[in-house]
C-alpha cells in the first residue's frame, strides 16, 4: 500500500494551509504569555521589595532596567548613597524577563511608557526603581509610577503601577497604562 505523489501533495498543501492559518493565533498567545509573565514578575517583585520593607525596617527598592538584549529587575536594600557606580549596579542579582519582552523606555510619544524615577546619578545602563520605606509606603512622590512592558514585536503594552504614596500597587494594560 503506497501514496501518489498527488495525495502526497495535496496532504503537505492541506498542512500548509492549517499552518497558515494557526501561526498567527499562536503568535498572538504566546506575545501575551510573555507580556503576562513579565507583569506578574514586576507585581511580585515591587510587592516583595514593599514586605521586606516593612519586615527589616529599612527601605528597600526594586529596579529594572533594559540590560543588552534583555529586560531586568532586582530586589534589594536601597544603597546608603547615590551612586552610577557601574560595579555596584552590575553585582545586584539581576533576574531576566522573557527575551520576548522589553521595558517601554522613558520617551515622549504616544505609547504608554515606563515612569518610575530612574536612578540618580544614572548608571549604564538606566535602571528605573520604586522605592519603599521602613513603613511599606513609596518613597515620596517621584516613586509613585509604573514599569511598562511591551514585546519585542506588536504594540501591545501591560504595566504595573505603583500609584498612591502608601503603596497601592496595581496592574493594568493598554490604554490602562496612560
């Protein structure tokens, strides 16, 4: 028992056609896993940074910066000084977001973009940071923000915000993010 080519043609023109027709589904899910996982893991990152806050008394920050072809974030104490000081920025324990996504940088336009405070003096790369205190509240108004995420293909934004100075954090997506 053996098959034409014809049958074998029509089969793999079949495929092609459900492929073609499946890619762009697939795509679209998985750009919104990606954009799923990187909010969830900034929402538990800033939520984290606020309890140990509270827990150690002293202030703690998350931060999060595009960092070659990767987005980051950090959780840890806020240091006693400013500093750009690349040496201490690159030793933090840098974790990565999905490669499929990127944090909106601060530019005008008309997409929603990120607007935590970035650090001062600017280190190199930007690291953007919500700061917390002893008592779990934002640091003052310019901590008050949000972090945005957008993936590397599409225009799709999600974001978290931190948008009262006791700390309320929330999430949100497209024009949500404005």
């Amino acid at each position: 028992m053996g098959f034409t080519l014809l049958e074998i043609l029509v089969v793999l023109v079949m495929v092609g056609i459900l492929s073609a027709i499946a890619a762009p589904s697939w795509l679209s899910f998985s750009i919104n896993q990606s954009l799923n996982s990187a909010q969830s893991r900034a929402f538990s990152t800033l939520r984290l940074a606020q309890s140990n806050a509270k827990r150690d008394q002293v202030d703690w920050q998350a931060s999060f910066r595009n960092f070659g072809d990767r987005a980051q974030y950090a959780m840890h104490k806020t240091p006693t000084s400013y500093t750009s000081d690349s040496a201490y920025w690159n030793s933090l324990p840098w974790e990565n977001f999905d490669g499929a996504v990127v944090i909106v940088e601060n530019a005008p336009g008309g997409y929603p973009n990120t607007t935590f405070s970035r650090q001062s003096p600017r280190p190199t790369p930007d690291v953007y940071r919500a700061r917390f205190t002893y008592k779990g509240n934002a640091d003052g108004i310019g901590e008050q923000g949000k972090i945005t995420f957008a993936p590397r293909i599409g225009d799709r934004r999600k974001c978290v915000i931190v948008s009262t100075i006791l700390g309320s954090i929330r999430l949100a997506e497209g024009s949500g993010c404005n």
